[in-house]
C-alpha cells in the first residue's frame, strides 16, 4: 500500500515565488479594504459615529481589518449591524461568518473573516479601549458628520 502512494507522489514540491505571492497578498488586502470602506459607509448611513478603521494585517493573524463604529443606543447598535450585512451582501455578496451580541444590543461583533466589525455603545468602547489595545495597528480614520459636525471649520 505504501508503495502505491509514494509512486502516485511527486518527488518536488511545488514553488510559488515570492513575487506571485507577494501580489496574491496585496490583492487580498485590496479586497478587504474595499468592504472594510464598504461596511464603513453602511455604518455611516445609519448615524454611526467615531467611525475607525484598523489594518492589523501586519501585527495579528486574526483579521486584516478591524472596523470599530459608536451607536448611541441599543436599537441603534443593532440597526448598524443590519445595515452592514445588508450592504455588504448586496455589494459583496457575502454575509458574516458569525454574529455575537445582536441580543443585548451594546456591543455587536461581526466575523467576516478578513474583518472583523465591532459596534459598540459608547460606555463599552470607552472600557474595553481597542483603539488602544491595537494602537500599533494602522489606522484609518473614516470622517463622519456627528464627528465633525461640532467643529471648526
């Protein structure tokens, strides 16, 4: 038996060059920033605020892109999440691989796989800090007018 897979085997493997993988990776990081800007605009339609978008690519293997939005209140916070999954699937074609939190209401968490979303109601965001907690993460502010609506212009 043994004899039969080593013989159906190639004796190489096959190599990928670093440039192919290179662009592979910058294709994939192309993509999730478009839904990243994508379930943005979606959070802003419905009033999100301090709406921020986080490239961890680079320091966590758990998502390319985190977006972290503000909603004032528990119907709120759950609005923005429907309008997301809303958008994103008929934009994108894609739903969230899975959902936490739509029950309570003051903190939403959505597994997109490259993204993860997390919308929150001010007195969570302000505890749990992930804007801090990933600070060495790039980060890519997304204008809003409750943001800049108080100032100066």
């Amino acid at each position: 038996m043994s004899d039969y897979f080593q013989a159906n085997f190639p004796l190489q493997s096959v190599t990928v060059t670093n440039s192919v993988l290179k662009a592979t990776l910058a294709d994939t990081e192309d993509v999730s920033k478009k839904i990243a800007l994508t379930i943005a605009d979606a959070a802003a339609d419905r009033k999100a605020g301090e709406i921020l978008l986080l490239f961890v690519a680079d320091v966590s293997y758990l998502a390319d892109y985190f977006v972290v939005v503000t909603g004032y209140s528990k119907a709120q916070v759950r609005g923005i999440a429907e309008a997301i999954e809303q958008k994103v699937e008929a934009e994108w074609k894609r739903r969230p691989l899975r959902t936490a939190g739509k029950a309570e209401g003051s903190w939403v968490l959505q597994d997109y796989g490259e993204l993860i979303v997390h919308i929150m109601m001010p007195r969570e965001r302000e505890f749990y800090n992930l804007e801090a907690f990933w600070g060495h993460a790039e980060r890519i502010e997304y204008p809003t007018t409750i943001d800049i609506g108080d100032k100066p212009t």
